[in-house]
C-alpha cells in the first residue's frame, strides 16, 4: 500500500490547501517539461495521491485502511518478537540441559555434598 503523505511529503494532519500546495509544487518539480530528468512514473503516483487526498470521503476511507494496515503489522511485530524470545528461551534450556548432561558422577557427587552441607548448617 502507497503511503500518499509520504508521496505529496504532507503530514497525515495536513489540511486540503496543504495538500494542494504541496501537490502543484511536487508537479512543477517533477513535470516531464520541466525536468528532463524526470519520470512519468512519480506524476502518476501523485496523481493518484492527490486525487485521494483532496476527496474527503476518499480520504477518510485511506485512513481508515491506513491505521487497519498499521495496527495490523504492530500485531505481526509483537507475534514475531513472542516466537523469538520463546526461542531464545527453548535455546537457553537446551544449552543448560546440555551443560548438565555433560557434568561427570564425581562432580554430581561433590555438588550434593555441598548441598547437603548447606542445609544442615541452616537446620
């Protein structure tokens, strides 16, 4: 989806006039005649920005989608940072699993010796 503010380099709390201000100097900028270098391609997409933008209903149902799209990539974001933290957390269980896996029956020993220690001293 096109963001129209960005393409006319409006605010999205722009007012018509801005918005017609805005317009008739990205043409004058971009315009075929006047600027050798320019692409027919960038005239269309304002065209088609400025033909939303000036209709109030037209705009109000951008918006709308507008905000919908927004909303829902927030959501996709907060989805995939969930997956990758349960991931970083599946990694790090692993990684102690294997930690622990790899402790000898001597270690295993001296460490519940120990344990032991500290309990009694407690008791």
């Amino acid at each position: 989806m096109q963001d129209y503010y960005v393409i006319l380099e409006v605010p999205p709390t722009a007012t018509l006039a801005e918005v017609k201000r805005s317009y008739r100097r990205l043409v004058r900028k971009y315009h075929p005649d006047l600027n050798k270098q320019a692409l027919d391609e960038h005239i269309k997409l304002l065209n088609e920005a400025y033909a939303v933008l000036r209709d109030p209903a037209k705009r109000a149902k951008y918006d709308a989608l507008r905000a919908e799209e927004k909303r829902r990539k927030g959501v996709q974001e907060e989805l995939r940072r969930k997956q990758e933290e349960r991931v970083a957390a599946q990694k790090k269980q692993q990684e102690q699993a294997k930690r622990e896996r790899e402790m000898t029956w001597v270690e295993g020993m001296v460490g519940f010796v120990r344990e032991l220690k500290k309990g009694l001293r407690g008791d």
